[in-house]
C-alpha cells in the first residue's frame, strides 16, 4: 500500500469504529498514523481506540486534539500555574503539542495528583496535564535540548511528515539481500560505524571517531565515509545511535554537514548525552586550534531530526526495517540494537557497548530477544590478559587507594569520561564516605562537564536501576547531591584545586587522557610521590592512559605552549571493575545464556587481536559461525 | 608528476640524447607517451630510443613517424600492391598508423621478405611495411573488428589521449586499502564479476550473465550491478576481461549503455571472439523475442574503448594498479589477471577460467609470477564427485562412441561452446580419422559459428601451442581444413542435414543446450536408441545438458511454438577429459607448484558448495588463508 492508501484506509476504519467522530487531520509523522480531532469524547478513549486501529490496519497510529480547540500555551501556562496550591512546590511546565500533554514539574506531585486541580486544568485549557516529579538536580543540557525542539517544531513535523512518505514507499521487486558493511571499530577501539544495507534499504549503526587530534593522519579519525556503500550520505535511509560516547556518536554531525537529511534513532537521554559531548568536542577543539569537521550547527541538524524510543518500543525505520532498542547496561540510555528485515525474514542485534552486569547505575544488558539469527557483539575486555575484577574489589581497591593517598598527604586523580564512570565513581565515594571508610575530610572535585552529565542522570530516573532510581527521588538520599562532590566549572576553581596543599579526589575528563583538565591535574601532581594516578575505565592503544598505564617513565607533554618532558613520580594504579564493558566472561554468559542462541556472531570493538581471537573461542565454544571483520569488508547476511 | 610533467620531462630526455630530433608532437595515448617525429633517421632507431627514455621515464613511449610525412593510404595501398611480386600470393593488406605500419598479407612471406622489395616500400610510401603470412581461413570477424577500429581511429585516438591524462593524475593521500568485491561468479558458474578497489582506483574483472532466459527471474541473468560500490558505471576506472565466454563478458556492453566511458583491457583474440558471442547473443535474443539488456551498438562501443595486451605485457590501468595478462590455457587468448598495486605494495592473481594442462590446442596456464599475495581461482571442477578424465581417456571415449554409433546407423550429436571445446573436438575427430580410427565416410557437420570461431583460431596462431601452430601455417596440414568438416551455414542445410538419414557427427552450440541449433538436432534424433548424445563439456545447474546428463527420462521443449513432451531414447554419454577446466587434481598441481606461494586464496567460480570445499581442502593442504567468498560481500586484502 502507499502513503495514500494507508491514511484513507485508517479514515475507513475509524469512520466504522466511531462513526461521526470530529477528525479534522490524518497524516504520517514518521512512522506513525497521526488523527488529529475536536472531539473530546474520542479524545479520551484514544488509547483503545488507538491499539484497535493499529491492530487491524498494521501500522502505528496516535490520536491527538486539534489545536484549534485548546488554550494558546501562554494562556495555558498563567491558567495552570493560578491552579497549582503553592505547597506542591511548582518547579516546570512545558507543553508538548504532540500528544497534547502539558508536562508540570512538581516537588511535592502527590499534593495534586489526588485531587480535583487536574480534572480543572483540563477542562480550562483542554490540554492534558501530565504530573511529574521535578528532577532533582537542574541539567542546563536537557532544557536547551527541549527548548531547542519546541523552537523548530514547524520543520520538524514537515520532516516527519516527509518521513512518513517515504517510510510507505512499497518494496522493489526482486531478489532480497541484507548485507552488513565494516565501516569502523571493527577490529579496533574507536570510530565505530556499521552498515546494514538491504536490497531496498540502507541503514547506519553509529558513526564515531577516533580522537586523535593528529594533524598528520586526519584520515584516521573518521570511520571510511567516503567508501560508495555509504555515499552519497541522501542514499542513507536511517541512523541509529547505540550510545553517547564519541567513538560512537561523535561524527554524526557530520553526516549533516555533508548532505544527510533523514533521522537519527537513539534514547532520549543518549540524544541529550550525545548532544553535551558533541557540542563540548566542538568548543575544545575550537579553543585548543584544532582542525574540526563539524560545527555546533550541525549538531543541531542532528537534534532536529532525532527520533527517541524507549527500550523495547518498536518502530518501522525504512519499508523493510523495524529497530527495537534494548537496554545495553553500559551508560545512560545506551541501547542494543535489534533490527527486523521483511516480514520476519531475518533479525539482527548488535550489541552497542554493554555490560552483562547489574552495575551501581543499571540493569544488566537484556539478552532475550523476539528473534535474532545474527548478533554482532563487542570485545573490548575479551583479551586473554585482561584483568576482570568484580565491583566488590573495584570499591575496595578504590578506598584503599584513597586511603593510603591521603595517609601520605598525597591527591588522587582519577581520569574519567565524563559520561558513565564518573558517575560510578561518585557512588562508590559516597558511599564509602558515608560508611566511614574514607576520611570525613575527603572532598571530591569534579572537572569537565561531570555534574552535568550527572544531571542528565537524574533526568531520566526510568533508565537507572531501581535502587538508584529511589534513592535519586528522596533529595535528601540523592547520593549524587552529597556535599563531599565540588563542581569545577572555571579556570580560577581549576587553579585553586591544583594550589590547595591539602588532600583531595580529584575526577577529570578525558578518560584516557587524550585532552581535557585531567592533563592540568596530571602536570601538576605527576612529580610527587605521594600523589596516585588512578584508572577506573579502559585505556585504549595509542592514547597517553594507555602508555602511563603500561608503565612510561615519563611522558612529553604541551606546557605553556612548548614541549616539556615530565618524569612520572606519581603512583599509577588500576581499579578496573569500574569498567562499562563486560569482561570476557560476561561476554561468554551474555552469549551463552542468550536467547534465542543467534546462528552467526560477529566481533568487533576490540583492540589488537581480541576480536578475532573472541570470535575463535566463542566459535569454539558454541559451535557457531563466527566472524570478525575488518573495516572496509562487507559480509552477507542473508 | 602531473600529465604535462612527465611530457615536458620526456621532451628534455629526447633533446638532450638526440639533439636536432624533429618532433612534431609528445601526448599520451592510455598509458603510453608517444612521439610523432619527421626525421626518418631518428625513427629507424626508435625501438633502442624508446627503451632508453622509458627507463629514465619510468613511462612506456613509443616513436611514430609523422603522418605528413607518409603517403595517403590509398596511394600507398596501390603502390605497395604494384611492388609486390605475383608468386608471393598477396591477400590483403591494412595499414596501422598508430605504429606507421603497413601490414602485408601474402601467402609465401619469404619471397618479400629476403628481397630488397621492403627497402622499396619503405623510401615510395613512408609506411613501414610488415609483412605476415596470410591467415590460412577467412574470419568475418577479424576482419570487421578491423575495419571497425579504422572508422573510428579519431575517435579511439581522443579516448587514448583522454585515458592518458586520467592515468597520470596524481595519487590520494592518506591510508591505501585494497579491498575486492563479489558481484558475481562467487559460489556459483555464471555471471562472473569481481571489483578490486583501492583508495585510488576500481577495476572490474569480468562481467558475464548466466544466460537463462527466464522472465520470471529477470535479477538472475546479471552480477549485482546495481550496488552502490560499482555504481554509477562512470566511477570505474577499467575493466579487464579474462576469456570471452558470456559467462565472463555477456554483459561489458551493458555497461556502456549505462554509462560507462573507461576502458577494457583484454587479448586482442579475446576482443574479437567476445564480439562474435555478444553479436550472437543480440542476434537470438531478438530473433527468439527474448529480453535484452543491450544493443549491437553497446558491443562497438566495448570495441572503440579496448585496448589489447600481449601475455606477460603490462601496462599501467590506473595511477596505482599495473596489469599483466598471463595465458590461463583456457580458450584461445583467455588469460590471468595479474595486477600490481602501489610501487611494490601488493599484487593479486585472479585465475579466471583456467587450465593446468597442456591441451591439443593451448599450452598450460601460467603459474609463475613476478609476486603474488592473493590468488583467486577457479573451482569448476573441484568437487568431490567431479570426473577427471585425462585427455587421452577422452579421446577414446570419443572414438568408441562415434564407432558404437556408426555400427548403429546412428548419428552422434555433440553440444559443444562454438569457442574452446568444438576445436579440441574437431582435433581429435580430424586426428582418429587420419589415423583410421573412426570410419573413412565419417562425415562431421559444424553448426552455430564454429567455423568463424575456428577461423579466429587461426587469425592468432601465436596464442596456440606450437605443435597446432605450425600444423596450421601448412595449409595441407592444417587440420581444421580437414575435408570431413562441413559447415551448416543456413536453415536450408540445417534441415538437410536433420533429414540425411546416414551416419554423421554433429557439433552445434549451445554447449549446456540451453538455447541454440543444438537443440533442433536434438529433438530430430531423440527418440532414437541409434543416436548419442555426447557431451565434452561442463554443464552447468539448471541447464537443459545438466538436467539430461542427471539421467533424465523425458524432457518438455517448444517445438512450432508450442511445449511438447521429448522421451529421452537415444544414448546419453559423457566424454569430459575434453574440459578447458583444471580437475581437481590440477588445480591442486596448480597451487602447489605455483611461484609465489600465495598468502591469502580466493576460490570462486563453482557451483552448490564446490567453491566452499574447495577452499577448506585448499587450507587443509597448504595452511594459507582461504576464503570463498558469497556474491556481495567484500574483503579487505590490505
Ligand atoms: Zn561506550
Ligand atoms: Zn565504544
Ligand atoms: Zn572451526
Ligand atoms: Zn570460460
Ligand atoms: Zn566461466
């Protein structure tokens, strides 16, 4: 059936469902049937209604007001804040025209929702008020992204509109094939960025980079865009987003830049995540003159056109697509991928960076899926020599640390990315001071968009475990507002950390230590002993945590503009089960114990051997078909 | 260096190690700088010239004799045809003024050439005169293609020039890869066409169809064209074709209807055999109304761009790639692809259709290499099951069912490919007749070109082995002359023949009997228990010879237009020491003796999973890498 067919075919069967019904509009947003009416009877049973239409017509579809018949959002806005009592601690409200929805933030939501106000809200302005709890801590990252889209609204709904025309286009005739194409992180740590291309689609899984800021190999930052499979980047049917971290998100801007116009499918909080990292690649790199591929702008570009899922939410992402996201346990909001090719021909599911592991932030990463013949899973602590601690020694090891800095009047320096270490770190900290096992004076300073990112946390409650969760809505129990942490957000603050004598933990961005304060924190504690180096993440090849971590006695640094060399006094230690990544023998449970067992496994996001040294032993081990490509091959799937 | 670079340099190196030269003109023709030059004298030295500046160069050149120095060709014809005395046999002559050579056709060469009659030529005309022995049979097509490359010499010459610029642009910076792509041919006989890509450049290799006919399953007939790494048609930078079998070039046309502009580097028998198969091929289609994917224009317009090798010639085909041709004992001029990429790099072999033995017409595929990383092979006859007839088994076979036939009164019909396997047939035919081995009244009818394509043999007699070579310049013993051949030129004599109640042999194409004249004299003497049915040749899955050769009882054809049920009486036999295929045993001799040891194997061209188990037995023996790729996939070699 085509576009058309679709509307007037959801027009018949609304029309014999609920016959005089006030549809005013019926169009394609995406991938979803959308009913706008001023009937406010239909309007409340629109959830049934709703599932009744999708069920018989095959397709998703949401019924909405006509605006026509609602309170400008002004009006709205003075209306409802008059209604709310003063005690229930009025914090937000912002309105989404999509669902109709009016979004009130409250400190204290019990206080209306049982009562009357709501049923008065509704009836005074005919939006929907939706009661939430104001999140604890403000996250400047989440406001501008939500203001940033209520600004472009107008282009937004065109886009998706266009999308959905596109999204009804009928299939070509003809043989199908599904092929799946390297274009980065594979057999390597960075840059990862994955084709699935189809007879009638083309759909990208990620699109990282390597920060490698080395002017002399430029090639080596970008996954291989540039190859015909991918180009030009208005052949590319859909993007879809694993996770924040650059490696994964870090060049989606610039598919934008060079032509892209379609969507960008990921987890809210990873669309806000993604947006705080990319925007904060831009600034550093345009305040250290570095080359740089992208500009703020196209990041927007990318905001605009990015459409959020929940885990398990299913939605048709091409004509032979349909992406479900799952909860991968690796940082906030990140997802695995499982991907539907024809009506239930073939079924993918690419891992993302995971953790089989329940975590102090998440669930572990799911591993039951509907179907799912091929899986392409990362290994980037599946290598023969890498350590697997537990959590339990990680929090031990990081007290102990602590402690015997501080017996020798030393600071700790903990290199962290900014988004998912730090955060475990933080919880561990606290929790440790809280249970007295580190010194009452302890202070935590925290460097480089850290409170920030935690913010981002507690904006989203619903992607954190539930003990996390809990704790987060209880201010007082918030571990992350305890006052052992100190936000650095100036020079001047950065100055007086690294002067004060006294000591301290201090956790900084990057994580492995390409760029960012840490290099600050690192020159000036680096020549003393009683200081301690500590690494909570992974170090990849080829960065300076890597080579520190494999025990450089000295490291060439910019200071001031020139070259000095640096001899490293400073302890280095390692606490690794901090990390986001299953160890090896979490990868080989999460295979293990997946269901359904898929038929093929690729391996990728490994340094070195450890992907085709993985996919040996899982093939070894489980019998089946396994692969690890290299950047730049292409493998069928079907 | 750029274009004008390298010829302002061989400029210099001409001034200074000739000084007074009279060059008219220096430009690139492909990848070949030539020289156009007034002075006689300079130019009877020019082979020794040559070769000194392409050494310094590092770029081929060579010296042509200004065209206004030469006598127009019409003057020059008949004052050539004047000098040249009655007994020498003159039979024809053309000038080729790329080289400034007139090109003497006479059947007692050595009455001119031992005589001052040359020095005579050469002062009347300018043209330097060649002089060959007449070819010993006429072929129309040798002849056309001729003719046709003299229409469009203007046109050729802009396209060479062009091609020279192209080949002299100057190389990418940054990472070089080198990947190869399965667009047809991988796991399966037919359609052959695999990509080499580079950061620089795209080769083509092949480009057949598997002829089936079938409207139903239009997609099959082609390799994978319509995929984003070979489109458009205009980023590729040359095609090489291997043999002239459809299955290898059926398709180099089409690409030419959809744009392509570049080149084809091939033998120069293999030019004209592949003309006279696609002109073929065009000519059934529209006269059994079937689909066509081209017109006879595309095939001319393959010619215009085709530029023919020697075997063991090479010559730069892109900035970064060099092309040698190695015999590969297949078919007349079907050659191996031996192509060097960067400056020292990597090299790749790709067998094409091959043979390791020497056969009654061609001497055995090369397999000695300057270098050699990978090598792609062939694995036709590599399965489990395979027959490997040794020749002389063949030959008696053959013998044994012309005589049981004969006894019969009945009539031996052989299906044969009018090019490769109907000459070896003819030799054998020919050489058990001599030898009395077959009745003296044996008469052998030829039908589907195989005359033109015997004729083409013969046009190229340095392409055989030597012994065939030297039969065929005698004309009393050239054994294609043989009286007991008979061309079916017409319907009239086809249906003669059909009719002739004695005793005869039959060749007629097509050889897998899907399609062609076979199939008339099939359906004459199949319900005969009398008749054989012969085959010497591969037959491939899903062909009409496969599914007879399987045993089966009745087969259904279109007889005046409509299906009529055909029960298989006459005798089925198998003769398959006759295949231009290495067996099994010979491409395992093949690998083991070929120098270099290759790192990496590609097995392709196989049906079901012979390329598969080919490979595994291939790793098994030798311990390199092997890999049988599937049609769509792609894998990085460097
Ligand atoms: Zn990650
Ligand atoms: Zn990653
Ligand atoms: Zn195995
Ligand atoms: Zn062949
Ligand atoms: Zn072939």
């Amino acid at each position: 059936m085509s576009f058309r067919d679709y509307l007037s075919e959801a027009k018949n069967i609304f029309d014999r469902l609920y016959p005089g019904n006030k549809i005013t509009e019926i169009d394609y947003e995406g991938s979803t049937i959308i009913v706008y009416t001023k009937d406010e009877e239909l309007f409340s049973k629109r959830d049934d209604l709703a599932r009744q239409i999708a069920q018989e017509l095959r397709r998703r579809i949401a019924i909405r007001p006509d605006p026509s018949i609602m309170l400008d959002e002004d009006s709205a806005s003075k209306k409802i804040q008059e209604l709310i009592p003063k005690d229930a601690g009025f914090q937000d409200l912002y309105f989404e025209p999509d669902t109709g929805e009016a979004v009130i933030e409250l400190d204290e939501p019990s206080i209306v929702t049982n009562s009357d106000i709501i049923k008065e809200i509704k009836s005074q302005t005919n939006w929907s008020p939706r009661i939430v709890r104001a999140p604890p801590m403000y996250s400047r990252t989440v406001k501008e992204v939500r203001e940033y889209l209520r600004d472009v609204k107008k282009e937004r709904k065109e886009f998706l509109h266009n999308l959905g025309v596109k999204l009804t286009t009928p299939l070509m005739p003809g043989e199908t094939w599904i092929r799946i194409t390297a274009l980065g992180g594979h057999r390597e740590v960075g840059r990862s960025a994955t084709l699935i291309s189809t007879n009638n689609s083309k759909v990208l899984v990620d699109c990282g980079m390597i920060n490698v800021n080395d002017p002399e190999q430029p090639w080596e930052e970008a996954p291989y865009l540039y190859v015909p499979e991918i180009q030009p980047f208005t052949s590319l049917d859909a993007v879809v987003l694993t996770h924040a971290h650059l490696d994964h998100s870090g060049l989606v801007p610039l598919l934008y830049k060079y032509g892209y116009e379609g969507p960008v499918y990921t987890t809210a909080p990873t669309r806000d995540l993604a947006a705080l990292l990319q925007n904060d690649y831009v600034k550093v790199a345009h305040s250290e003159g570095h080359k740089i591929s992208y500009e703020s702008k196209h990041i927007r570009e990318e905001l605009k056109r990015t459409i959020t899922l929940k885990y398990n939410e299913t939605a048709d992402i091409t004509p032979d697509i349909r992406l479900t996201l799952y909860n991968a346990g690796h940082i906030l909001g990140s997802a695995a991928v499982h991907l539907h090719i024809g009506e239930g021909l073939y079924n993918i599911v690419l891992s993302g960076d995971q953790k089989y592991e329940k975590t102090w932030l998440f669930n572990p990463a799911v591993n039951r899926f509907p179907r799912a013949e091929t899986l392409m899973i990362e290994s980037t602590y599946a290598g023969r020599d890498d350590y697997s601690y537990t959590r339990v020694e990680a929090y031990n090891t990081l007290v102990d640390v602590v402690n015997r800095t501080f017996d020798k009047h030393g600071t700790v320096l903990i290199p962290v990315f900014a988004v998912g270490r730090s955060q475990e770190v933080m919880l561990v900290l606290e929790d440790a001071y809280r249970n007295k096992l580190i010194p009452e004076n302890t202070r935590v300073y925290l460097d480089g968009m850290i409170m920030e990112a935690t913010a981002i946390h507690a904006a989203y409650p619903e992607y954190l475990n539930r003990e996390l969760r809990e704790q987060i809505m209880v201010k007082r129990a918030n571990p992350f507002l305890s006052p052992i942490f100190h936000s650095v957000d100036t020079k001047k603050q950065r100055d007086d950390v690294i002067d004060d004598p006294d000591s301290k933990v201090i956790l900084a961005t990057a994580g492995m230590m390409n760029g960012g304060p840490v290099l600050e924190y690192f020159k000036a504690l680096v020549s003393s002993e009683n200081n301690t180096l500590a690494f909570v993440g992974y170090q990849a090849d080829g960065t300076l945590g890597r080579r520190i971590q494999n025990g450089a006695s000295s490291v060439t640094l910019s200071e001031n503009g020139k070259s000095t060399k640096f001899d490293i006094k400073m302890n280095v230690e390692n606490a690794e089960g901090f990390s986001g990544h299953s160890t090896k023998k979490q990868l080989i449970n999460f295979i293990g114990t997946m269901q359904p067992r898929p038929q093929r496994i690729l391996v990728n996001h490994g340094d070195g051997d450890k992907c085709y040294e993985f996919a040996r032993l899982i093939h070894a081990k489980f019998g089946v078909e396994t692969i690890s490509m290299k950047n730049l091959e292409t493998t069928r799937l079907y």
